[in-house]
C-alpha cells in the first residue's frame, strides 16, 4: 500500500542516519497546510481519514490563522501541499517564478452583505449608504467594488468603513440596527445566531455569476496550491489527493451534522452548531482541471484590471494551472 511504502521510507532513514547507509528519496508524509475556516471544513473528512490510516497517503496537516504562516512555509519547502486565498496564490507564483501551481478550487464565495433591516434587495441599493467591511485593498474590498461598478455605482456613491477585523464588524452591527456589513462565512452566521434580526441581504457569489455568467469566471476564495518540484516529482501523489479532497469536501457538504462535529473538534470553528448552519453558505468545492481553470483565471483577471498588486503584478502564465493528465 502507499502509505506503506512511505513509513518504510520513513524507517529506512532512520537506518539511515544510524548507519550511514543509502536514502530514500520520499519523505515520511505528504505536509498539508490550510487556514482555519471554510478551506479547512473542507478537509476534515480528509484529516480523519488521515489519522485512521485510511488515506492512500500518510498526511500531516497544519493549520494556521493567516495565509503568511503558511506562505513561507510553502517557500521553505515545509509545505508540499497547502490551501491559500485565491489571489496569493497568484502572488506566490510570480514571488517564486512559477514555484507554485494550482491543483484544485477548494471554496467558491464566501461573502455576503448583511442587514437587520430589510433596505437591501440589490446591488443598486447600497447607493448613499454606508458599509462596513474589513480588509482595505483585500478581495473582499475589491469585489464589493466591482460589482458596484458593473452595476453602475462607484466608490463615490458608497462610503466604505474598514474594520480591522470581521469581529469588529459584527459588533457594529450588533450595536447598530441600521448598520450594513459586508462579511465572511462561518462570521455571517455567527452573528446571525447572536442577533435574530441579522439578514442576509445579498449574496456576492450569485452577484458575480449575473455579470460574469457568460465568461466562465467564478467568484473564488481559496485554492488549493503545491510546490511545481513536488509535483514534477510526485505526480501519483497529487493525483490521489485530488481524488481524496474531492471526496471530503463531498462529505461536508452532504453530511453537515457529522461534519459539523469534526470542525469544531479541531478547533476550525469553536462551535458545532455555527458550523453546521454555515456549511451550505460556505460553497466548499473541489473544482479541477479546465473548469478550475477558466473559474480562476477570469477572477484573478478582474483583480488585475482593479489593482495589479493584488495579483501580484501581472497575470500568471499557462503553467500556473496544473492540469491533471
């Protein structure tokens, strides 16, 4: 089995550095990052499988709050594997030179304007008011200005209230009835759950998909990314976590209550019950190949138009899309 045959790897470099004698090439597991919220829901399936021994692959996983903590990770080559926000994953390409590729999509969007009124039915009808969101010069920022812009508003018509944290935007609105917040998913529910009257106003991935449905683009919050050495030289192995990623963001999204139970287990969201009332608004996918990539590349083609920095400076090539063969 291939697990198998990693642990022996394993036990031949521990011979190894007691005897001198030859080495294994494979490393003792396959590193996995992600960052705790919806890219981790969809892979607890994955991690429990993982510690039963039931993957085709042993596999470490790492979580972590920030995508720079895994970032250099991927840079130093602690990572082989890591699920990061989708327009890093383009800067990280043109950081390292195409070091990096994307195999899969792993969250679509994540992003939803929120009210305790009932003002809001359009994108149209943000016209005069005020917003609070966090993130300046983040996706978050830039997709709400763009589908103001694609539906005739700019920021001009809008005022725009940044927020350090999304916490600090469910605070305001727990404080103010006539508060508008733009947040993120498991954060939408959790306040939702605090205060009865939170509604969702309007959800951002179908705005996108009305101006974007004849390109293909999708809106995408996290991608799944590998080191090009790791796959150039493990190609077996990206393919068996591809079909595996697959099946455990199927389990979340098909079974949220036991899902739910895992999440919160390992700390991903505090609390089951968030969890398994978020999982249907988090768009947990795991989206490959050439869907994968027209999705991608027509969203990291609207950042770019918008602020080339946010993509790193330009555009990744053709190689940054892996495609399974």
């Amino acid at each position: 089995m291939k697990r198998n045959m990693l642990k022996l790897c394993a036990m031949l470099l521990s011979v190894t550095a007691l005897t001198g004698a030859g080495a294994c090439a494979e490393e003792s597991a396959v590193q996995v990052g992600s960052l705790k919220g919806p890219t981790s829901m969809g892979i607890v399936s994955l991690m429990e499988k993982a510690e039963a021994g039931e993957t085709a692959y042993d596999y470490e996983f790492t979580m972590a709050t920030a995508a720079d903590d895994l970032l250099s990770q991927v840079i130093g080559g602690k990572l082989d594997i890591a699920m990061v926000p989708a327009n890093v994953s383009s800067i990280l390409y043109n950081k390292t030179e195409g070091g990096i590729q994307v195999i899969d999509l792993n969250t679509l969007g994540v992003l939803y304007v929120v009210e305790c009124g009932d003002t809001i039915q359009s994108i149209s009808d943000l016209a005069g008011k005020t917003i609070y969101l966090t993130g300046k010069g983040t996706s978050p920022d830039y997709v709400l200005q763009y589908l103001l812009s694609e539906n005739g508003l700019s920021t001009d018509d809008v005022t725009l209230e940044y927020k350090s944290e999304a916490t600090e935007v469910v605070s305001v609105l727990a404080n103010d009835a006539s508060a508008i917040g733009l947040l993120p998913q498991p954060f939408v529910t959790a306040a939702g759950m605090k205060n009865e009257n939170l509604r969702i106003a309007l959800d951002l991935t179908a705005e996108w998909e009305k101006v974007q449905e004849e390109s293909g683009s999708r809106l995408v919050t996290g991608v799944t990314i590998a080191r090009s050495e790791f796959i150039e030289e493990n190609p077996e192995i990206i393919a068996d976590f591809l079909s595996e990623h697959e099946a455990s963001a199927a389990y979340t999204n098909e079974n949220p209550a036991d899902a739910a139970a895992l999440i919160a287990e390992k700390g991903i969201v505090e609390k089951a019950p968030i969890a398994e009332k978020a999982i249907p608004y988090c768009n947990i996918t795991c989206v490959k190949g050439e869907e994968m990539k027209s999705a991608l590349e027509g969203y990291l083609g609207v950042l770019c138009e918008l602020d080339p920095t946010s993509v790193g400076g330009s555009l990744p090539s053709e190689d940054f899309y892996y495609i399974l063969k």
